[in-house]
C-alpha cells in the first residue's frame, strides 16, 4: 500500500454480549489480529436500543481486555469479587489469566455511550496467572497539550509522561490523539514491532493515504511517520512487542493449543474456570 502504511480496514458492523450494536475492527476476516492485540471493537450509540442490554457476565482466559470511554458509564463485576464503575474519560483493565467471569453494564438509560474494548494477549508463562482487575478513572489519566489538542496517555510513556495501565512485556503503548485542527507532526516511534492507528473522529493523512473515522491503519514498525490533518483528526495509537507464540483462539478463550482450549470448554462447564 505505502512504505509506512502497511494495510487498512474499516471497522464492520457486529453485535456482542446481549444485542450490543458495535464496529469490530480487529478480529474480523479483513484483519484478524496483530501479535499481541487480539480485539479492537468500538461501540457508539445515543439508541438506548443498541446497548441498554450490555454484556451479561461471560467467560474469559487467557489475555487481557480493556474498556476505554469516551462517553458514558460502564459498570464491571466478576467472579472475584470484583465491583468498579467508570464514566467519560475512564479505563477498566482486566487480565483474566486462567479464568473469570464477568459482566459490563450501562449504567445510564439514555444518552451517548462511546468507548471501545480491547483485547491484549498474554504470553504462556502468564495465562495461568491469577486474574487481576484495576478501575482506572478518568482523572487519573495523564493529559499532554499537543499540536493545538490533547494526546491522553493511556499506557505506555509520551512526553514524559506514563499511562496507567501496565502490561510488562509487552511495552504496551496506548494513546489518544485529540487534534481538533489542522496540523502536522511526525508521530513517536519506540521500537514496538506492532503498530496500529485507529481513526475514531474527523480524517488523517499518512504518506499520500487518507483514513477516515471507522479506519485502521497498521504502519511500518521502524518508520517516521508524518501525519497531516486537514481540519480535525481523533485516533488511537496502539503499539507492542509481540509475544511470538501461536495463538489459539475460539470466542472468549485465547490459548495456546487446542488441547488448552477445549481445557477451557471443559473447565467453564464444569464450574472450574475461575479455579
């Protein structure tokens, strides 16, 4: 496609949970996944009808999800015990390792609920781990004026400063550019060797390649990459170390083999996931 930008896919409609009307962008048949980001969906909706019946308690094991808000409240509760809440601005961080399960819901009946969840593998020497949970508000995120908007530091270190969410190993880097005029910068390169852009507001330009709201961009590990913004562009910057093992996937479970995976059948249906 370009030396920088090595492939782009707009996000497809999907549902989840109970009815919940969202974009899947990674881990649908144009893009799979990126080693180690598994899962990016974003939902987005002022319909009560689209997300009102949120996500009823569910399995997961072996990896990592992550609830990020830009409007609306979202509630977590899972089988360790486990409550939080977060609103505009908030993160919920939940490594599920050898197995939890548990619930997001809306907790308001009208309104914009915006956000996105995504998905973070582990690597085999921690699938088994016990599971952990952190409610990130969104006050606690570092803020780091930029270009004329804002970069929110969600995970990872940008203009000295460091998000919130930890994933060691995986140098784990999440931002949210809020660039709400024209302008022109050359975004930070770390050395991770994935390295995705995802475009949620306005339009953004890289090498000659024009993303629009609802697009991924997966850029060039090791290049400089210029970007151009004609009046306004939001997105996120997602960048990691890949883990570099297979990765077996079937609906909430990630794994490494089959075997482990029909495991964790086994284990959620017969009241030993979480044990």
């Amino acid at each position: 496609m370009s030396s920088i930008v090595k492939h782009r896919v707009r996000g497809m409609p999907a549902q989840d949970g109970a009815g919940v009307r969202l974009s899947r962008v990674i881990n649908q048949p144009a893009f799979r996944h990126k080693d180690p980001i598994l899962m990016l969906d974003e939902f987005k909706s002022d319909d009560p009808n689209d997300y009102i019946a949120g996500f009823p308690p569910h399995p997961h094991r072996g990896f990592c999800t992550l609830t990020y808000m830009l409007a609306g409240n979202m509630a977590h509760k899972d089988s360790t015990g486990n409550e939080g809440e977060i609103s505009t601005g908030g993160l919920q961080w939940m490594k599920a390792a050898r197995g939890i399960i548990h619930s997001e819901m809306p907790k308001q009946k009208n309104g914009m609920m915006w956000g996105f969840q995504l998905w973070l593998n582990l690597p085999a020497s921690e699938k088994m781990d016990d599971p952990e949970y952190a409610d990130i508000p969104g006050d606690s995120v570092p803020e780091v004026a930029f270009e004329g908007g804002t970069v929110r530091v969600l995970s990872g270190d940008f203009a000295d400063q460091t998000g919130p969410v930890k994933a060691p190993g995986r140098e784990f880097l999440y931002l949210d550019f809020r660039i709400p005029q024209h302008a022109s910068f050359t975004l930070p390169q770390q050395g991770q060797e994935t390295r995705l852009l995802y475009v949620y507001q306005g339009a953004i330009t890289i090498d000659g390649i024009t993303a629009q709201a609802g697009e991924l961009m997966e850029l060039d590990a090791q290049a400089e990459v210029p970007v151009s913004i004609a009046s306004e562009g939001h997105f996120l910057l997602m960048a990691a170390k890949p883990i570099g093992e297979p990765i077996a996937q079937y609906g909430p479970f990630v794994m490494n083999t089959e075997a482990e995976l029909r495991q964790a059948f086994m284990d959620y249906q017969n009241g030993t996931l979480t044990h």
